[in-house]
C-alpha cells in the first residue's frame, strides 16, 4: 500500500497489457483505485496466458509468520489481512494463482474477524500421529541409506527393538512433540551420539544417553518458540524442577503462590495472567502440560477444550521429563532398606533403641509384625483411593517394598537370628512420615492420604516407644 501511494502507477505485463493511473483524491481512494488498475491488469494478463493449459499453476506459500508476530493489534490485522489477500487473490485469478499459508494453530485460533467463517472450507489442521512418524523415520531412513528398509529391519537392526522394556519406535514418538522436525531431530540425536560411542548401529545406551540431550534442547526450543506469546515460559519451568511429573492443581497453586512476587516484578505486564488458571492455560497450550481426562492424558493439538475448572491431574509431557529431572509419577523420598547405625537416629530414637536391651526376640518379632500390618493397610487404603494411576502405582510399589522389607526381617527373627527390630521400625516410621509430607506438598489432599501416612508412622513410634501398639501385646521401658 505504501508504494502505491506515489503520484502515479503503470502497469505493462508482457508487452500486450498497459494500464496507467495518475494519484488524485484522498490517499484510501487512490490506493484503492491504483490496486483496481493492478488487479485488472494481471487478471487480463492471466487470461491471455489461458490459465487452463498453463502448468503448473502459480503457487504461493507464505511460511514462519510467528517469527514476524507480536501480541497486538497491529499483528492480529496483519496476519487478517495476508489470510483475507490470499483468498481474494485465489478467487480473483480463477486457476492461475494459489495460495498457501502455514500458520501456527495458536496464533490462527487468537485470530477474530467478521469473514473468519469463510475459511472454514480451506483451513486444514494438520496432526501427527505416532503411526504417521513412524512411516515418516522409515522412509528418511531409507533415502539415507540408499536402500528399502523394512519396519523391523529399521526396528531391530539400525535401532535396538526395545527401550527400558518398551518398543524403540513407542518409546522415541511419545517422548517428542508429534510434528516431523522434532522427530527427525530425536532420531538424528541417536544417531550422533551412537557414532560418537563408535558404534556401527544404535544401541539402548546410545537412544538413552541422547534423550536427555534432545529433552534439553526442546526445553530450550520451546522457550524460543513462544517468546513472543509467552516470554514467562522460561521462568516457569523451574516450578517442575526435580519433582514428579504429575502435577495436582493445588501443588502448582503453592508453587506458583511461592514464585508470585518474583514473577511480577519480571513480567509486570503479563501480572493479571501469572496465576493459576493464566498459566495453566499457556502451559497447556503449548504442550508444556497435558490434563487428565478420563483414562487418557491430552496434550494440546488444536481441537482439544481448553482446561475445565473442575480438572485437577496435570502431567509434564514426556519429552521434557528428562531436562527437567522428573522421571517419575512423584519424586518420592527413598527408604533406605540397609541397617543404619543407631547414632545416625535423632537422640530421642537412640533412647528408645537402647531402652529395648534385655528385652527378648518376641518384642523384636512384634514390632516387625506391627510394621508388616502398617503396610498391608496403607495398601489397601490406597487400592481403593480414587488417586490417579501412575500416581497410586508408584505410592504403592514403595509400600510394597517397605512391606518386603519388614516380611524378610520377620523371617530372620524367626529363624533366630538377630535383628535390630527397634531400628529398623524408627526408620520406617520416618519414612512414612517423609511420604506423608511429600504427597502432601505435591497436592494429594483429596483421600486423606498424608494423614492416614502420618497415623501409622505415629503408631509404629508409639511401638517402639514401649506402648501398646493396634498388633497386640504391651511392654514398657
């Protein structure tokens, strides 16, 4: 528009089309005119050419707009504009001319003008499936070796068959987001770090090594990709730093409650969106989080509704897990199963230890036993929980292994060996109360959980105290 604003426009188009106009009047009028004049003389231009034997076609496409966009007016009716010019451009030229424009879904979803309905016919949302970048890694595995591979030549010879247990191809494609530059990078990653170990083909430890490496860059990547949108992005991925990956609303709420000083003073212009549900929705929106719902996790694809107020289970999706050291449902304390020297006890546990000699094996036996039944409860509290899965599964395997634990040390007191039964209870009593804590800071409040931890922990204290414990029996020291 603005080199149309001279004081005069001409148009010659191979030698048989000339049109001229001279810049009179108001500058909207002459710019409308002088693009009149335009358009009427490429269109009679096109008709000479007789579009319908002209192969192929003209063909427009206009790709990166994000790198040009900006949060405000002047964007949004730039991008309006390019999308309503390359309608009339297609309409106008018949079936010499077409346009195609590759846009962000985020950024088209933003977009608000009167003929948006029009497009409905022309826009495609395009979405990758496992199954699609699986073909997709074949066939760009086959160009690079000069040579048709089959699935599971690609899946057993030039890439291990399994992953931690679970098949490469499953384990490569949930851990990028679904579009083919980030599962070609992942794939390439592999490759680089098995040629810098000298190996011929891929191994495990090479696809393992390289996942940490390509869950850094994407974490990076996704930063620089929104930086516009979201410039906040970076600052808030250090609320998922070294914790499990599913996130319940009300852990996050504290998390973000305990960074919200900081973040405004950083970002004061995005104040009024650094809450909860503000950043639950830019989280969401960039594939950052996913939401459960039902038995499946969704993660944002551009048909997905937005985050309901009543959904509460949030997970990290895959691919950043590793960058961010999250590689489990929770980031739950660690029981340590190997004997512990008393002095390591606070005193107050030391006086309880040393008040047991001279007592015999049958109160070792019953303390361990009260420890086995502390277990088979929690584990059946926890069977009929409503927690999600993974999140009941991993609670529960720790149970399972105290559990294990306290059944083994039974049986060596039963076969008369000798067992520091006092201690071994303390430390277990303590680790259910760091779990009572830890499942309390990561938000699991809605079973009573923390507090049914925090009530066996108590008792088995009250055990090894000399008082009556729920297994039977009593003693004093």
């Amino acid at each position: 528009m603005r080199r149309l604003q001279s004081a005069s426009l001409s148009l010659k188009a191979f030698g048989i089309v000339e049109a001229s106009i001279n810049a009179e009047g108001s500058e909207g009028a002459l710019a409308s005119r002088q693009l009149e004049v335009l358009e009427r003389g490429v269109a009679a231009a096109f008709d000479d050419l007789d579009p319908e034997r002209a192969k192929p076609m003209l063909h427009f496409l206009v790709d990166q707009l994000e790198q040009v966009w900006t949060v405000d007016p002047d964007s949004h009716a730039m991008v309006t504009g390019l999308l309503l010019a390359a309608k009339h451009v297609t309409s106008e030229y018949r079936k010499a001319v077409r346009c195609t424009l590759f846009l962000r879904s985020d950024i088209y979803d933003t977009l608000n003008f009167g003929d948006g309905d029009k497009f409905h016919s022309d826009e495609i949302r395009i979405t990758w499936s496992q199954s699609g970048l699986r073909d997709l890694a074949l066939t760009r595995a086959s160009a690079s070796l000069g040579r048709v591979l089959a699935p599971e030549q690609f899946w057993g010879e030039v890439f291990p068959r399994y992953v931690g247990g679970e098949p490469t191809a499953d384990y490569l494609f949930s851990r990028c987001l679904p579009r083919p530059r980030d599962a070609i990078q992942f794939l390439t990653v592999c490759r680089d770090t098995a040629a810098q170990q000298g190996h011929r083909w891929i191994t495990e430890a090479d696809v393992v090594r390289a996942t940490l490496l390509f869950s850094q860059w994407k974490l990076q990547d996704l930063a620089k990709e929104y930086l516009v949108s979201y410039p906040f992005l970076r600052s808030l991925f250090a609320l998922f730093e070294n914790t499990g990956y599913v996130v319940m609303r009300s852990a996050l709420e504290n998390r973000l409650e305990a960074q919200r000083d900081f973040l405004h003073e950083e970002f004061p212009a995005y104040a009024e969106h650094l809450n909860p549900r503000g950043v639950l929705d830019a989280l969401f929106a960039v594939s950052f989080l996913g939401v459960k719902r039902g038995n499946h996790v969704v993660y944002a694809s551009g048909m997905e509704a937005p985050i309901q107020p009543n959904e509460t289970e949030f997970h990290v999706h895959p691919c950043f897990r590793s960058a961010l050291n999250g590689l489990g449902p929770l980031e739950l304390p660690h029981f340590p199963i190997a004997e512990a020297a008393p002095s390591s006890y606070p005193a107050f546990q030391q006086r309880w230890i040393q008040a047991d000699v001279g007592f015999g094996p049958s109160r070792d036996l019953r303390l361990v036993t009260e420890l086995v039944r502390s277990c088979e409860t929690l584990l059946r509290h926890l069977s009929r929980s409503d927690l999600p899965t993974v999140t009941r599964d991993e609670i529960s395997q720790a149970i399972a292994r105290l559990l294990q634990d306290a059944i083994e040390k039974r049986a060596l007191l039963d076969s008369g060996q000798d067992v520091d039964a006092s201690a071994h209870v303390v430390r277990a009593a303590n680790y259910l109360s760091s779990l009572a804590g830890q499942l309390a800071s990561n938000g699991i409040l809605e079973v009573n959980l923390p507090r049914r931890f925090d009530e066996e922990s108590r008792s088995l204290i009250r055990a090894v105290g000399g008082a009556i414990g729920r297994g039977g029996g009593s003693s004093s020291s």
